[in-house]
C-alpha cells in the first residue's frame, strides 16, 4: 500500500541537540515479528501475509511461486477453500477482511493461463516413496517429496487424478481443466501416477515395489447408510454414487422430485446438482434447524437461491414407491432433536442419502503396528506416522476436519516428516511468532477500502447448466484487494519510524533490510511504537 513518508528532521552532529540521549530511558523500542492471524488460521501453512506481499507489488509469479511452497494447488483452493483465514482477518474489524481467497484464486489462474512450471529438484536423493491416492492429501505429498528430491510414485484406484476434488465437489464449483491443469503440474515435476491401481495390502506392495517409505491418503469414498423401511421399488441413491456419476458420460436419473437427506455440504451439493439435471423440487430433509447444520452457511444460501428448499426439524421415516414419510421433530433442552408423533408425506422419485462417508481401510489389514479407532487410523500428530514406522497417512483416513486444505496441510507436514525420517534426521518445526492482534495495530493510517465482491453468474443460467457459479478477479481488482493487506505485526519499510524519530535514532538498512536503532541516541519515548501502522515495534524495560 502506499503511505506519504513523514517530514524527518535531520540534526547536525555538531549540534548540542546532537549530544547521546540513551542514558535517558527506562524502556526501548525493539523490532519485533509477529504471527498474522491469517497465517495462523491456514490450515494448509500458508504464508499468507508473504505472498500477499509480492501480489500487492504487482509480482505475481514471484508471488505465485511464494505460495505454492506450501500449497500447490492455488487456482483450486481459490475455488474450494473455505477461507477461514479471512474470518480472522485483521482488517475485518476495520472495514471489511481482505479477500485473501479472491487473490489465490487469481494468482492460480494466472499460473494456468501463463504456464508458470514448477521448478525442478535440486538434488535426487535415491530414495523411494509410495503415496496411495490421487486426492488433496497425496498429491500434495508427492509434490513436497518430489520438491525435496525424492522418487514418488502415486497408486490410485479411480480412473482419474483429484479424489474427492473431482468425485465430491460438482463443476460449477471447480471446474475440470483447472483441476486437471493443477494436477498435471505435480506429474511435469516428475511424480509418477498410476491410474485404476489399487493397493490391496500396504505392506506387500512396500516390499514388491522396494518402497522406502509410504503416505496412505485414501479418500472417504464409501457412503454412510441408514435403515429407512423401504418397498423394492423405491429409487434410493448415495449422494457420491451420484456426484461419482458426473464424472461419466451417463449422468444420473433422479426423477423431476428429488429429495435429499442429510445436512452436510455435500447434500447441499448433491441437491444443487439435481436441479441442473433437469429437478422441478430438490428438497432437503434435515433433523435439526439451520444453526446446527454443519454444512457452511453460503453453500446453503446459494442453493437456496437456486430453489433448493430445505425442511427443517424433519425425518425420513418410511419410503414408498414415490412418496416418504416424514416426522416432524422438536429440539429438547440440549439441543437434540426429539420424535414428536406428527406425520407428513412427501413425494419423491429418488431419495438421495447424504449422510457422511467412511474410508476403505482394506488396505491395512495384517500390518503390524497401525491403530484403527472410530474407521480413522492413528498417527503421531506431530509427524503424521502411524505405528508402523515408515508408514504415514493423513487426509481422511486420520482424526481431522475433513476438508481440501487440511487434507494439503497434511500431505505437507507428512512430506516434511517422511523425508527427515529417511534421512534419519528429525524435522524441527520453528517455533511460532506472539499473535499480531488489532490491539497491536494503528489503523488510523488506512482509509476505507471495502473488500472486492466475486461476480456470481446470474441465477437462470446456474440452475440450468454447469457453468462456474462463483467469478474471479480482474487484475485491477486483484491488486487492489492484495493492496488491503495491512501486513499484521509484520515490517513493510514504510518509514515511520525513521520520519518521526525526534532523536534521529533509527537506521535504514536498505530495501529490504528494515532498519535498526541506535540505541545512543534513543531516549525511549515510544513515538516509533505509536506510529507504526503494522505494529511492528514494541517497548521492552530497560536491563537493571
């Protein structure tokens, strides 16, 4: 962002006034480095702050390259990512957050558009990694180790390379040529992917392929099911057998009166996806009220607006040739939803279950060591090993949020932990900056500058194609939402602190060298904290 330099008064060393002040202070100002909040939230380990910093400047490889040191898939998170980060965005308590996901998602699709490649290892290390699954968490894996200079082959049982990125979210969320363009980016890298291969035993396909190490990162593909009285009749689907079907060239029947059951994003997905296919009525049919759905609140609003209706405190009870029987329900004083006797009926010419997906495990069965609990396998947090060593998994096939950014902040934390280990050296995690908090800022230096809202396509054409719903940024607006950041307890070089010194204590280093104090001449009156827009500097007592 551009900031006016303040007037600085610049003394004559021969000057009285010129004379050591240091003897003066109690306190002194030092620099500090605080933690972004934004950087905090990223479940994935972005350096938010840092690459918002090259786009703000207009640098958009370099911003773009500083990025995907964590997270190679920018043009897709720009699309699915449920950018918590900006919900702790600093800048919301002063107009709006920054709208840190608008400008991933530009940075991505400016990376596809312009071919930027990744850049090669450095080094081969002549060892042997084997990642089991093509989604989020294993081709994030295979794009560390592969950066780190080991050989990765990646087996995958599905036809084509995503996971759940491809056979869980429709196409007017993500389109395909950015996953696919995503994707082959990490195969150009040098990561060998083996299609429609499944690994049936972990262990026996360790020893036969002379695997030094291994990542499982298996998606929840397999669909929940609940016992609802039905006649042999009645259309009863799983909402990922048929957001799977979508991937082929034989789309699904549902009948023009669909009704989902569940609550989660994907029966919002699923019931969107039935409009499209040509649905008159896409009902959902959810137990408890809105506040305790777990799907998130815009996933529920944008399919509302495209005449998805949702009966709220209600039950499947029986499900007849074209017509349900639903219970109404009542919330006790715990917020549990209790049966309340009332029955209405519903027509419906496919039931559509959306009620959770568990993992196949198969895979697992005879290895020594791992630990199932609750259909998850156990692992070291820290690490991301499961009792077997050299065995790692993460994903969700491990206790977590199931999610495409903590599914990439695995394959990340894995990666790291399973190149030390073939190394026989062990990853050290640096420790963690203090919060930069509003408190530490002074954002009288920032005017207004409400946040950038993505275009939407309009409603008649999302409810009757598969058309992107959500728009990006144009590069102007990209700029100026990057320009928003305010850069939390973090220096940018905006010279305050040197402008309003009165003692002429601070030193500039060089462009991006910050600056230093001198401390003979700094009599601590705190004016450099005060004015320091991004909180950068602090007063510490003086030693005794």
């Amino acid at each position: 962002m551009t900031m006016q330099k303040p007037f600085a008064i610049t003394l004559d060393p021969g000057s009285s006034l010129a004379n050591k002040t240091g003897s003066w202070r109690t306190e002194r100002p030092v620099y500090v480095d605080r933690l972004p909040p934004c950087n905090a939230q990223c479940p994935a380990g972005e350096d938010i702050q840092g690459w918002l910093f090259h786009a703000e400047s207009g640098n958009y490889e370099a911003a773009w390259r500083h990025l995907t040191r964590d997270n190679p898939f920018p043009a897709v998170m720009g699309r699915v990512c449920y950018h918590t980060c900006e919900g702790k965005c600093n800048r919301g308590q002063l107009d709006s957050p920054v709208g840190i996901n608008s400008v991933e998602r530009f940075l991505g699709d400016e990376a596809i558009k312009k071919g930027w490649a990744f850049e090669a290892p450095k080094a081969e290390s002549g060892k042997h990694v084997l990642v089991v699954g093509a989604g989020p968490s294993g081709m994030s894996a295979a794009y560390q180790l592969r950066r780190l200079g080991h050989r990765v082959t990646v087996r995958e049982a599905g036809p084509l390379m995503g996971g759940m990125m491809r056979f869980g979210i429709p196409q007017y969320r993500l389109p395909r040529d950015v996953l696919d363009a995503e994707m082959q980016r990490i195969v150009d890298l040098g990561v060998k992917v083996e299609l429609g291969t499944k690994v049936a035993n972990i262990e026996s396909d360790m020893k036969a392929g002379a695997f030094d190490a291994a990542f499982l990162a298996v998606g929840a593909h397999i669909a929940k099911r609940t016992y609802i009285p039905a006649k042999d009749s009645t259309h009863i689907l799983d909402a990922v057998s048929v957001l799977r079907s979508m991937e082929g060239e034989d789309k699904p029947m549902l009948g023009r009166r669909v009704v989902v059951y569940g609550g989660g994003n994907t029966a919002f997905d699923v019931a969107r996806t039935a409009k499209r296919l040509g649905a008159t009525e896409a009902i959902i049919v959810y137990r408890r009220n809105r506040e305790k759905m777990p799907a998130h609140d815009f996933e529920c609003e944008e399919a509302m607006q495209e005449g998805v209706m949702v009966k709220w405190l209600s039950t499947i009870k029986q499900a007849d040739e074209g017509a349900l029987t639903i219970e109404k329900m009542a919330l006790d004083e715990k917020g549990n939803p209790q049966p309340t006797g009332e029955f209405e009926t519903l027509e419906a010419d496919s039931l559509i279950l959306a009620l959770g997906q568990d993992v196949d495990l198969s895979l697992l069965e005879g290895v020594p060591g791992l630990i199932v609990k609750d259909g998850v396998v156990q692992v070291d947090p820290k690490t991301m090993m499961t009792g077997h060593a050299g065995i790692f998994a993460g994903g969700d096939m491990v206790p977590a949020d199931r999610n495409v950014t903590v599914a990439v902040g695995h394959g990340k934390k894995a990666a790291r932990n399973i190149d030390a280990w073939l190394r026989d050296t062990q990853f050290v995690v640096v420790e963690k900056h203090a919060a930069a908090t509003f408190e530490n800022l002074n954002p009288w230096y920032y005017s207004d500058a409400p946040g950038t809202v993505r275009p939407q396509l309009e409603i008649a054409r999302r409810t009757s194609s598969f058309d992107e719903v959500q728009g990006g940024l144009t590069e102007d607006n990209a700029l100026f939402e990057a320009r928003r950041c305010l850069s939390c307890g973090n220096c940018f070089e905006c010279d305050n602190c040197y402008g309003v010194c009165p003692d002429n204590a601070v030193i500039k280093l060089g462009p991006g060298n910050r600056f230093k104090f001198n401390y003979d001449y700094c009599k601590g009156c705190g004016v450099c904290v005060a004015e320091c827009p991004c909180g950068a500097i602090e007063m510490v007592p003086e030693a005794v």
